[in-house]
C-alpha cells in the first residue's frame, strides 16, 4: 500500500462574493478524504511552535469525497532546450535555488544540474538521503561533497553551490528559511572540498533532475521530490563565505547565465502555460509530465503548512499529473454573498494527514488581499 499523503490546488487566490473557487484534489493510500472551510482568526508562524486560529464556516464543501482513480504521468521535471554548452568553457559555476523537499530520504533528486548520471561528469546540486550534495565529475573524476546536517520535509531552505576549476575547490550552503535573521546566520551551514578536474562537459541544465545521454539526451531517473522557487545558475565560482545570501543578490551577478521564475507566465484561469521564461536571456525552461505550478513560495508565513501570502512563486514536482479539463478529484466551493472579506483556507483531511489551500475574500466592490491578524 503505498504511504498516505493529500495535496491541494485551488486555482486562484483571490475571490469574491457569487464567484466559483475550484480546488484540485490528489489523495494516495486512502479510500475518501473531508474537505472543510475555515476562517483564518489568526496565526504565528515564529518557532519552535507554529499557532494557527480557524473559525470553521459552513458551507456546501463540508462533505466526504470518494478518491476516484486517474492515470498518473510520474517524474515531473523541467527541462532547458538548447543549453549543453552554456557552461562549456568557464572557468567556474555557481548553482542555487530555494527548496522545500517532500521526502528528503530519497536518492539523487537533482535540484539545479547540469550533470550527466550516465557519464558522472558535469555539476550538479542534489539531495541525496536528507543531505545537500555538490557533484562535479569529468568522466575520470570526481567531487562529492556533502553537509552533514539532514533536511525536514515541509521546511523552506536556500541552498547554493560552487565550483572553481582552476583551483578544484568546491564549496556548498545551507540555510533554513524559516528562522530569524540571527538564528539564520547561526544555524547556516557551508563546507568546502578539493579535487581538481579538466572541464565541464557539454550537458544540458534541468531543474528537479538530472540528465542522462541514451541516443539522445533524456531526464535521469531520479526528480526532485518537493517544491522549488527560483532556481539560477552562474557562470562564475563564488567564495564558500559569500554564498550566504547569495539568493537575494542573484539577478546583480554580472555572469549570471539563467534564473528562473516560476510566477511568470501564470494565466488567470486553470491551466498554466508550460514554458518557465529565464529573466535575464534565453534558456527557457519547458514543463514536462505537469508539475504543479502557482504554489505558494518561501515567504508564505507557514504555520502548519499553510501559506498566508499569495505570492505564488514556486513550482511543485508531485508524481502525479491532474488535467483540469478532467480531473475528477474537484472541490468547487460557490462563495456566498454573505461571506466575510477575508483570510480562509479549505483544509483537507484523510485520517491523520491533513492539508490546508488558502485563499482570500475580497470585498465585492474591489480585489485586495486581506491576511489574518498576526500577533
């Protein structure tokens, strides 16, 4: 039997009054779920222990649903056309991204790559059994280097790695994304390793994979099992102090090669496009076997798991592959003229596992977002 788990998607985040909401539903390892309609009160998402407040409301979603059985398209990854010789030539590289793994335990979820799994050359940002891994190879050798803190699944981290051939110094970054400023700077983890190699070879960036040349060039078969926001690469190494942070300065790196965000090209209605644009030139990233796109990024304030700010930047790499057009597993809540503007989530529950999918009620007169009182 495989483990329980229920992920929701609603397909937008701002509604008002007389307005239909839909929220997509994939449920495994259970027979039926409840959905239920709150009204977020208030919240604290400070640790160590997140408060969460929610006022039920009744409404016509407050029922039990039967799981129905879809077909399922497995390892959703992107993909970046045109890119095995972006990296041929530099003399060094510099990978990050924010991540929220899922199921960190597993082997080889490639974040940012450009690693080919049938040669081990190229460098690569992986999870590797709950451990952030820098690979970098030539085909004769090879760097592994590895922090030994293990990630949590649900928890937001920025990681980044570098590479410098000249010197065969590679250096790796952790830090939560969840902690104070202070906590932050403590809790940040950076290691640094040595071994010396020829060049890069020519292999294509993916995001959530690696690659693997078979008669042409295809995804490996581990994805990355989890949530990323804003991935990058750059054609330069960074010093293994100055990777902290190294997020927020990314768009200013003067040899920044691609950077992607995942809230662009969002459509209003239910179905995305599947073209990821890279803002600062041309190496595109393309969807493949639908990863879930619109899903709250690392400065929701989670508190239980639920994001309470609507900046849907990130993308989720769910095995699995809702079509909206007929996917069966849908919730559509009528929202009530006399619904209160405000904060509420549909909170989705099968045994002991449960989910919430915020959105906000907005005054029938205008569209504003509206958060809980935060205390």
């Amino acid at each position: 039997m495989s483990s329980l788990e229920i992920h929701g998607q609603a397909d937008r985040f701002n509604v008002r009054p007389l307005e239909d909401i839909c929220f997509t539903v994939v449920c495994r390892g259970t027979s039926s779920f409840q959905t239920q309609l709150l009204r977020i009160e208030k919240y604290r998402s400070e640790a160590p222990t997140p408060f969460l407040e929610a006022m039920p409301v009744t409404s016509t979603i407050d029922v039990v649903t039967e799981r129905r059985v879809h077909a399922t398209c497995l390892r959703p990854f992107l993909e970046v056309p045109g890119s095995e010789d972006a990296l041929i030539g530099v003399h060094g590289v510099t990978l990050g991204a924010l991540i929220r793994p899922d199921e960190p335990g597993a082997s080889w979820q490639g974040v940012v790559t450009a690693w080919d799994a049938s040669s081990n050359s190229g460098i690569g940002l992986f999870l590797q059994k709950r451990k952030l891994t820098l690979l970098v190879g030539d085909g004769h050798a090879r760097l592994e280097l590895s922090l030994p803190e293990e990630l949590r699944p649900g928890l937001w981290y920025e990681v980044a790695a570098s590479y410098d051939l000249a010197s065969g110094i590679g250096g790796i970054f952790l830090k939560s994304c969840t902690a104070s400023a202070r906590a932050e700077r403590r809790g940040s983890q950076t290691s640094t390793g040595h071994r010396r190699l020829e060049q890069l070879p020519a292999v294509p960036m993916m995001i959530g994979t690696s690659a693997k040349y078979v008669s042409e060039w295809m995804a490996a078969e581990e994805s990355f099992k989890g949530t990323i926001e804003s991935p990058y690469v750059i054609a330069k190494s960074t010093p293994a102090t100055d990777l902290w942070g190294l997020h927020a300065r990314r768009l200013q790196a003067p040899d920044l090669v691609a950077a992607w965000d995942f809230s662009e090209g969002l459509s209003e209605g239910e179905i995305h496009i599947d073209q990821v644009p890279d803002v600062v030139g041309s190496f595109h990233a393309h969807c493949v076997n639908a990863p879930m796109r619109a899903v709250p990024g690392h400065r929701s304030c989670i508190a239980g798991g639920l994001g309470t700010t609507p900046e849907n930047g990130a993308i989720h790499l769910l095995d699995r592959r809702p079509d909206p057009e007929r996917w069966k597993s849908r919730i559509v809540l009528p929202v009530p003229q006399t619904l209160r503007a405000g904060f509420y989530a549909v909170r989705l529950k099968a045994s002991n596992v449960e989910e919430f999918v915020p959105f906000v009620v907005s005054p029938a007169t205008e569209l504003q977002q509206t958060q809980p009182e935060s205390h």
